[in-house]
C-alpha cells in the first residue's frame, strides 16, 4: 500500500510539472532564473522562455492588480488585457534578444529592484539591473526583464517587456 501512495504522489508531482509549464524551470535565486534567461535568449529557446515566464493565472493572481489601479477604463479585465500583456512580452524577447545576439555572455551580477506589489508569500519585483560579460571581457548593465515574481522562495519572468527608454542601464 504504502510503495502505492508513493508512486501515485510521484505521479502527481510529474503532472504538476506538466500542466503548469512555467513552474518546470523555476528556480530559487533571482540570479540563478536571469542565467537560465541569457541562457534562453542567447540560443532563441522559445519553450525555455515561456517556462521561465508567469502564465495567465499568475498574472491575473499577482499582476493585474497593480495594471487595474493603473488603468483609466473600468472595462478592462485582466482576460482582455492578457492578449496585448503576451505582445508586448513577445516584443520584449525579440529586443533582449538582440541585445545578446552574436555573442556569448557570463551573468556577472543581478541587482534586484525594489517590490513593486508584495502579499503573503509573493512579491513582484521590478526590472532587475544585470550586468553581463562577453568573451572579450566587456561588460554591460542592462534591463533583460520587466520584472520578477517571487512566491514563495522560487522566482520567475513576469515579463520580458521592458520601456525601451529603461533598457539601458549603461
């Protein structure tokens, strides 16, 4: 019986990986996610980026408050907006994207910003500053992601969308 829980419990465990796909490839350090980033960005590993990012119910749950006390329109509901959220997020990896193009990179340091919303066991963080090195030994600071959710010790993108005039740090 016991060697029957056992099994079922790992089952489950597996499934849980597999029908929520953003949690296959979280991590426990903000920098140890940004290295999975430049990792994902620099080889255009698309499925990489959709797992290391939120889904939908996890910007409904820890995102869209903060956009709804922002937005002017009261008809606007966090279904409505997701569309135009995964967008810019796709325009997001493109531009971050280019930004590595070309080059190797070592993650050197990630600066994490300030909580922008926080509750039991979550904080969403702003646009952490990353430095990164190339292999001539170049270094540059920038703004890879819009952000990060922190729930629970395990961290992941909330978006790769970042203001185009915030990109560059350095």
């Amino acid at each position: 019986m016991r060697i029957f829980v056992i099994r079922t419990l790992l089952i489950a465990v597996g499934l849980t990986g597999a029908y929520h796909p953003s949690m296959a490839q979280s991590t426990r350090s903000a920098e140890g996610v940004i290295r999975q980033v430049v990792s994902a960005l620099a080889g255009n590993d698309q499925d990489a980026l959709s797992k290391l990012s939120i889904g939908q119910p996890e910007f409904k749950k820890y995102v869209w408050p903060a956009f709804a006390m922002n937005m002017s329109t009261s008809n606007m509901s966090a279904d409505k907006y997701y569309p135009t959220y995964q967008k810019a997020n796709q325009a997001g990896i493109a531009e971050a994207s280019t930004i590595l193009a070309g080059k190797k990179w070592q993650v050197v340091n990630v600066d994490l910003q300030p909580a922008q919303r926080k509750g039991k066991g979550f904080q969403v963080l702003g646009p952490p500053l990353v430095t990164l090195r190339d292999e001539s030994g170049q270094e540059k600071t920038v703004k890879l992601v819009g952000g990060l959710l922190e729930r629970d010790g395990v961290y992941q993108v909330t978006t790769f969308y970042v203001n185009p005039s915030l990109r560059a740090a350095k």
